[in-house]
C-alpha cells in the first residue's frame, strides 16, 4: 500500500506478547480458511473518537456484539500508546496506524492479520487515514476520510484529492483482492435518504454534490453499499451531533458506511446500525454499523 508500516500485535500461543512493526508475511489465511472456520463473517466499523477515552465501551461491545473484524477509526493514539495488551488478554489480533490527537486507523480481528499496510499510496500525506489487512481470506480496509470543514475551505480541496487517490487504490486493489471490505467514516451521506433534514443541509460538507459524485464513484470501482443494498427500510444515520440533543431528536447522518466488493455483495445477509453506545454515558458521536456475510467460502 505504501512504504509506511503499521503497528500489529497478536495474541501469542505461548502466553508471551509478541509485538512487530512491520507486515507479517502470507499466512496462509485464504479461502479454505474462510470455509473451514467462518461460514459466516461479521464485520463492524466505527469511529471511536478517542480510543483512550472510549477503551471500556469498546471492549464492552466487543464483549456484547462478539463481530469477527471491527475497523476502528479515530483512534488518536500513537502507535507506542495504543492499548494493545487489552485487545491480547481479550483474545484479539490487531493492527493500527496512529498519531496523537487525531486521525488513527485500526483493525481489531478474532482470526489473524496478514499482509498489514498502511497508508494511501500515491497521496502524500503524514495523517493516519487508512489501514488494510488481510483476514479470513477477506482483504479489509478501515478508512477515516478528511471531514473537510466547509465548501470553501483548502480542507475540503484536500478532501476531494484525498477520495480521488483512494477511488485509484480501490481499483488496484480490488484487481488483487476481489474479496474486499471497505469500513470506516466516509464523512458523506451519499442521498438525501441519509439525512434528517436535507433542505437544513444542502449545499453544506458532508452532503455536497462534489463529495456525493466522489462517494460515487468508489462504488463504480467496484463496490456495494452493505445498507443500501440489505439494510431495507431502516434508518441508518450513524452519527449525530453532540449538541442540541441531536441523538434524542434523531437528527443525525448515515456517513459510516461498510462498502463490499462484487464478489461479496451476494453473501450480505444484513447490515445495520448499533444505536446502542450512542446512548450510554460519554459516547462517540458515531454509532457502530455492522455488516453479516454468509456462504462467501465460493466467492
């Protein structure tokens, strides 16, 4: 993916903690894995904002939910202080790439990660935005795309740059690995379906028509919106402001998505949103959304 490497840890047979910064090698974790152990694979994402500050709630749905991968964004923790001995004596595999205060990107896995990258290849950029692995014959990425501030601001510039390179890796990758899960905080709502008041938002960030036609033309390369495609009839907004009570009065976004490649899309059986830590004490302003695949061991 790019030259940077990312931070994995997993959960030793031994009892000893094993820690590397690098990619570990193939592990032979391809599709007879995939038959063998996880006829059905459920994969989460969610924008933790602050996993130091969120650590119990996260380990509490982790406990609750039990999903095979979790793609965590916004982490804002270096890689030197991410909490990786909690994820080991919990039985879990992980790998992040992260910086302090903002950004930050992981995967948290009950089976292996192999072939560990991080970073967005061809975009020159210091902010830890991105992070792939492959598990359970799946390759998954977990993705944290720039807010962008405002329509007239140099980030939302930087914001469509951004999804321009990364509309270029997904077409790479997805010739490599034609089994792929993209999650993570896209920071758009791709319709007016995704919105609690459309006409208070349009023309704003999050729902401009640059970054839906951008949103679009991820799908082209090749993927699936896991709700749009099974999440039926049900609301999916996923984040909701802090202020104003914005969760009590459901005025919120569906700008979390969990985006599957063509050779997946069949298997998803249904996605949805976790409302649930959204309304416990000191929340992210982000829900989880999850995704359940079933019967991919042909795909």
């Amino acid at each position: 993916m790019s030259a940077e490497v990312a931070g994995l840890a997993e959960p030793p047979a031994s009892g000893q903690v094993q820690f590397s910064s690098g990619a570990r090698p193939n592990d032979g974790c391809g599709a007879a894995t995939l038959e063998e152990h996880l006829g059905t694979l459920k994969i989460a994402s969610w924008n933790v904002n602050s996993l130091r500050a969120r650590l119990p709630a996260v380990m509490a749905w982790l406990a609750r939910v039990n999903p095979d991968i979790l793609c965590v964004q916004e982490t804002k923790v270096r890689d030197e202080e991410f909490p990786v001995q909690v994820f080991l004596d919990a039985g879990y595999h992980v790998a992040f790439a992260g910086e302090p205060g903002y950004n930050g990107v992981a995967l948290i896995a009950r089976r292996p990660l192999s072939a560990v990258e991080a970073g967005l290849p061809g975009f020159e950029d210091t902010q830890k935005r991105l992070i792939a692995a492959t598990c359970a014959g799946v390759r998954v990425m977990s993705c944290y795309v720039p807010n962008g501030t405002a329509v007239d601001s140099p980030r939302y510039v930087y914001k469509l740059r951004w999804l321009d390179a990364l509309e270029a890796h997904l077409q790479q990758t997805l010739a490599r690995h034609p089994r792929l899960v993209v999650g993570g905080d896209f920071n758009i709502a791709p319709t007016d379906q995704d919105v609690y008041d459309p006409g208070a938002w349009e023309g704003q960030v999050l729902v401009s028509p640059r970054e839906r036609t951008a949103f679009q033309g991820l799908l082209a390369a090749g993927l699936v919106d896991a709700f749009a495609h099974v999440g039926g009839d049900a609301c999916g907004f996923s984040w909701w402001d802090y202020r104003a009570m914005a969760f009590v009065r459901n005025r919120g976004l569906r700008i979390d998505h969990l985006l599957v490649s063509q050779a997946l899309a069949d298997c998803a059986r249904s996605c949805a949103v976790d409302r649930v830590p959204r309304g416990e004490p000191r929340p992210s302003d982000h829900a989880p959304v999850w995704l359940q695949l079933e019967g991919c061991a042909g795909a």
